[in-house]
C-alpha cells in the first residue's frame, strides 16, 4: 500500500477528500466511469459540459502533435463540444453518484448564452443534489459565437452571466466560472466573477491552436471530411501557460484569497506541487487520463505524499501558495553579479552542443581546451546566462561555478540551484 498523507482540503467552502478531480471532459462522462474514478482515488469530478442545445458530435474528435520520435504524447487539439448524453440521463448518473459516493465531489459543467439558458441549467442539475456548478465561459471552438471563450473575453458578460446563475443557484450550490486562456489578461475576468458572486473560477480550458498540416490534405486535425478549424490544445504543452494565469491571478490583491481550480498538463505528482505552489486548492486533470488511466492518482498522491514529509509538511495548507512571493518582477532583480559555469571533464562526451549554442546563440565565452573539444570558459566574455547547460545532454556536466560580482559591489550570499539533477 503506498504511504499517504492526509490531502484533504478546502476547495470554495466544500471539504474534499483531496484536490484532484477530473476535468469536465470525456474522461467524467457518466455513472460506470466516475464511479471508477473514485473507487481508484480520485476526490471529485467536474462532470462533463452540459449545453443549453444539443449538438452532434464531430467525427474524428481529436488530433495531436507530431514529435521527433513518432506521436509526442501528451499535446492533444480537440474539437469536441458538449455531452452526449440526455440532461435526463446526466442527471440520473449524478444523483446515483451522490448517493453511493456522498464524500466525493460533483460540480456539474454548463454553457449557455442568454440568461434564460443558464437559469434554466443551474436549476435543472441542481435537482440531482450536486456540490456546484462550474459556467464554462471558456471553450474554444463552439458552433455559436455567443457562447465559451467569446463570453469569457467580455468581463461585463462574465460578471452578468455570474450572477444569474448564482441567483439560480439553491443554497449552498457552489458556482464556479471557467475562464479561458484565449485573452492578454485573465484577472479582469477573473474579478468580474468575482463581483458577479462567483465561490471561485477554474482555469485554463484548451488554448486555441492548430498543430501540423497535413502536407497532401492541406488542412490540420482533426480532419472532418477534408476540413478543419481553430481549435483547443491540452496536455503538457499548455502547463506554463496554465501556471502564468494562475500565478497572476493569486498575486492581484483582489484575488489573493479568491478560490481556484487549475486546468492543465498535470501528469506527475511534480506538476501538482507546481499548482499547489502558487495558490491553487483544486487541480482537475484530463489528458494524462486519457493516455494513462485512472490508476495516475495514486503515483499522484502516494509522491504528493513522500514530498510532503520529506519537507516536513503535514498538510496541503502548509506549502498552498509559498511560491507566490518568490515570483516578481523582472525588475526586481537583483543585478550585480554572474554566475559562471562549471565544466566537469569527467563527463564531458565532447559532443559541442555547448560550443556551438554558446557561439551561434550566445555570447561567443567557450573555446576548446584540447583535440578532444572538452569545453574551457572565456571568463571576460561570459555573461553568466547559462545556455550551455541548458543544451547539455549530460546531467551535471555542467553546474553552476564562481559568483563573480560586479565592480564596486557589496558581495552577498546569492541564493541559486547548485545542482541540476
């Protein structure tokens, strides 16, 4: 059995057994896989979007980006739009989920584009006793243009549409707003949602895209009957981008104590962390599930939990957030020394990638010591930016060296990663 801590948290006033749900997507869909989701560990579920108008499903759904060696996992573009289901059988399968798992957590995803439909849709999954309701104001590619990211982008239909599902909302409903990805600037959004009455917003959905052409079809996937369109990218390629959002979000004053869900590229207990670091309190996942399975929570929460008392951390609230004040502005910092780097011989292959980079991308500070290219620094030269180790294909081949400090300046103990192992 692996070794567990207690990750049980607080997610917009609701107490979850812990912060990983899945995501409003195929993997949530209905009663046999959820059910199964939560027998494996899972805390909750924001079950999949539910629209105000039935829509036929395209054919094929997704496409995904091609690597250097075969598919590259884990950067998947969709176009899929709502459930498939009845609102009649998502409603039964919700109510069954509440009753046979009560500790779990539902949160039933809508969209609408008027006031009457998401009334009307806050009232209708509310009657299968579920936790909240999560407004998606955020999907890429709907077949109408008053719907998702476009309503996302507009902070006054962001606000207005808030707070007529809240007032749709029973007592005790949480309402959660969706905010897309697809704008300069999440927080004006965000606040909007906020004013509106929202208990917190979730983010990222996709991020609008289009992967590889195909060079006989000339269009890109997926390919419906020869034909394509912009549409949502997910997995590990959108995780920066998620964290940026999340972190700018955390550090406005109005949104620092705000709640939120954080979407995106989560495959490791190591990309949860990164979430949990900067504020989040809920992570929901999608694409990792839909390579790997279900069975990815429990590497999630079982090397969640052996960080945790390797740092002395007894419970999620105790690092929620602690690298918020870490993360500033550039012009904050400090700019009075360099840090050169440090070329172990040992294990130099002698492969130039260093060289090479640092010349034709660089600042030209690295010549070769001898015939077997082993790589000698040019101190007068290097600016300390530390490409070279960035390319090296050898851990720790290349560390960080001496801290050379500026003419004139106070020298002070600098605060830096020694090793990159």
């Amino acid at each position: 059995m692996a070794f567990k801590k207690d990750l049980s948290v607080d997610f917009a006033g609701v107490k979850c057994l812990n912060p990983f749900f899945l995501a409003s997507s195929p993997v949530g869909n209905n009663y046999d896989m959820i059910s199964k989701a939560f027998e494996a560990g899972w805390g909750g579920v924001f079950y999949k979007n539910q629209d105000s108008v039935p829509e036929h499903e395209i054919s094929p759904i997704f496409g995904v980006e091609e690597g250097d060696v075969g598919r590259s996992w884990g950067m998947f573009k969709n176009c899929e739009h709502a459930s498939q289901n009845s609102m009649e059988q998502n409603l039964d399968y919700m109510r069954r989920l509440k009753e046979h798992y009560p500790e779990h957590r539902i949160f039933a995803t809508i969209m609408g584009g008027s006031d009457e439909d998401w009334t009307n849709l806050v009232v209708s999954v509310a009657q299968a006793g579920i936790d909240g309701v999560e407004l998606n104001m955020s999907c890429p590619h709907m077949g109408r243009d008053n719907m998702g990211a476009d309503v996302g982008c507009n902070p006054a239909l962001v606000e207005q549409y808030t707070r007529v599902a809240k007032k749709a909302a029973r007592s005790g409903l949480k309402v959660i707003t969706k905010m897309t990805p697809n704008i300069t600037n999440m927080v004006p959004s965000a606040l909007a949602a906020k004013n509106g009455g929202a208990d917190g917003v979730s983010a990222i959905n996709t991020v609008k895209s289009i992967i590889d052409l195909d060079k006989d079809l000339f269009t890109t996937e997926p390919v419906v009957n020869g034909k394509s369109a912009i549409s949502g990218l997910s997995g590990r390629a959108v995780k920066p981008i998620s964290l940026r959002f999340l972190c700018e979000m955390k550090q406005n004053p109005g949104l620092k104590d705000f709640p939120i869900s954080s979407i995106g590229g989560v495959y490791t207990w190591e990309d949860a962390v990164d979430y949990l670091l900067l504020g989040a309190t809920n992570i929901q996942v999608c694409t990792s599930i839909m390579e790997y399975g279900y069975r990815i929570i429990d590497d999630i929460t079982s090397g969640l939990s052996y960080w945790m008392d390797e740092k002395g951390f007894e419970k999620l609230d105790d690092f929620i957030g602690k690298a918020l004040p870490n993360i500033v502005s550039p012009s904050q910092f400090t700019r009075t020394f360099k840090i050169h780097p440090a070329f172990n011989h040992d294990k130099c292959i002698g492969c130039g990638r260093c060289y090479v980079s640092c010349y034709d991308g660089g600042h030209q500070a690295i010549k070769w010591l001898d015939e077997e290219r082993r790589p000698q620094l040019i101190e007068e030269n290097c600016v300390g930016c530390h490409l070279c180790q960035k390319v090296c294909p050898v851990i720790n081949c290349i560390t960080p060296g001496e801290v050379v400090f500026d003419e004139g300046a106070k020298p002070e103990k600098i605060v830096y990663k020694k090793n990159f192992d």
